[in-house]
C-alpha cells in the first residue's frame, strides 16, 4: 500500500514495508464502536482518537469519527478541525451530540462503517454513560502522573456501572523513565484496568495533527506508528476476550 507522507515540506510517497500486519476486528465483532472517554481535559481523547482512526483506516476498516466536543465556547472541536486540514481523504468525520450518539451510530451502520471512534468532551458524565453502554470499548487516555491518577476517579465510577470494556491508556510517557512508566502501571492496575502498550510523548503526533494526517500515515513503520498499531491491537484483544468470557 502506497501511502502518502509530508515530511518537512517535502511531499513524497512511502511504500510500507512488508512486514506491517495488517490489523483485522476482532473476531466476534462486525463493527467496532470506540469511545474515548476521560473526565479530564487534555489527556489526549483527540489525538489517539484520530491517530487510532487513521491507523485502523491504513488497515483496511472503514473508519468514521464523530466529534462531540463541538458545544459552547469550551467545545474544542479538535477532531472537526483535523478533517478541515485533512480534506476529504479515507476517514470521514462528523459531529454529533453525545446524547444523540444512538442516532449518529445506527446512521454509520446503515453505512457500512465498521470502525467508529467517538471522541468527547470529557465533561458530560451523563452522556457519556448513554454513550458507554453503546460502546464496545472505552479507552481512557492519562498520564504517569498522580494528578491524572486521581482524576480518572470520575471515570471509574462509570466502569462500575457498565459492562462495557474499558482500560486506560498511558499516554504522554516519556521514554527514559521506564521504572515509572512501571510503577504508574501498576497504581493504574490497582484502580482498575490498564493496557500493556504506551504511548509515548512525540512531536510526531503534534506535526501528524497539523497536517491533518495520523502517525501511520505521516511517518509509517515508525515508532509512532508502530504504538498505534499495539494500541489497537490491544484493544480489540481485550473487547474479544471480555466478549468471550
Ligand atoms: N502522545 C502525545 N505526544 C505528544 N503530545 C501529545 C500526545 N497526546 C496528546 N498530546 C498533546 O496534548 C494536548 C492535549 O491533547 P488532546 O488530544 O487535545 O487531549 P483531549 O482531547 O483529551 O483534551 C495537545 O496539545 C496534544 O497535541
Ligand atoms: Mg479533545
């Protein structure tokens, strides 16, 4: 697959190497709903809510976003404007109210939509536990931080009332503190669950933004890419195995 790459100006287009697994639903799913959920601003809902788009659109799945952060003043619309800067390429995004989702989900079905990320203001509790009951998976962004430690505690009060599968991601780890990357595993692991694969802080995933691109398109096989497709992968292995359990 032939993908297209902007690096420094310079347009060009990047064949992927061979050895990139294609990354396929899990087997008991016919479509995916993703929900990035956090009761925290800033913990990167956006950004790996795209850059997951992205990574499961280069696989293949046909990859819509709705973007529920569009109201108000506080609305960041981030994941609108990413589709302004990206034009109409490959993953279609729309906005959406959050407790309207049931709507906007059944209309991506009718569609053939088979992965559907939903990002969200991180505000609305009440919407979002409409919105978790719909959804496969819940993905919470945060940080190896204390402060984000304990601000994930509105988030899992959710947990506690859904069935829906659900697990923090850590995001924004910075590489040479592997020791606290593993402690924070583990308090988050105390709290509830949390995935074996981090995301680390990389100016990749603010360039790949800017240009309205994910990381597995703007810099392929690279290690940003490479951390959304463990990610993805260990999403779907988890949403399969609570499924079959
Ligand atoms: N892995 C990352 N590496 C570098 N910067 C990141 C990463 N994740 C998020 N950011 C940056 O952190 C800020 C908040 O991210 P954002 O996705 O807007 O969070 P949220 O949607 O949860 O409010 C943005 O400036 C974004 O570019
Ligand atoms: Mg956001």
């Amino acid at each position: 697959m032939a993908v297209y790459i902007n690096q420094g100006g310079q347009d060009s287009v990047m064949p992927r190497s061979h050895d990139t697994k294609p990354i396929q639903l899990p087997p008991s799913f016919n479509r995916f709903i993703l929900l990035m959920g956090a009761s925290k601003g800033g913990s990167g809902k956006s950004t790996l809510g795209v850059n997951l788009a992205v990574t499961a659109y280069v696989c293949g799945l046909k990859t819509i976003i709705f973007d529920t952060d569009i109201e108000g003043d506080s609305g960041q619309q981030s994941c609108m404007r990413w589709a302004k800067l990206r034009g109409a390429d490959g993953v279609v995004v729309r906005r959406a109210r959050l407790e309207r989702i049931d709507e906007a989900i059944l209309w991506a079905e009718r569609n053939g939509f088979t992965f559907i990320v939903i990002d969200t203001p991180g505000r609305d509790m009440a919407g979002m536990k409409q919105a978790l009951n719909l959804a496969d998976f819940m993905l919470t962004p945060s940080q190896p931080s204390p402060l984000d430690l304990q601000a994930t505690e509105p988030i899992r009060r959710l947990w506690a009332v859904s069935t829906t599968p659900s697990s923090i991601a850590l995001n924004m780890v910075i590489r040479d503190t592997l020791p606290r990357t593993r402690h924070y595993v583990a308090r988050y692991a105390e709290q509830g669950a949390v995935l074996p694969a981090f995301v680390g802080r990389r100016v990749q995933y603010m360039d790949a933004m800017e240009r309205g691109l994910g990381v597995s398109e703007y810099m392929p096989d690279d290690i940003g890419d490479r951390e959304m497709r463990q990610l993805l992968t260990a999403i779907f292995a988890e949403a399969q195995k609570r499924k079959a359990a």
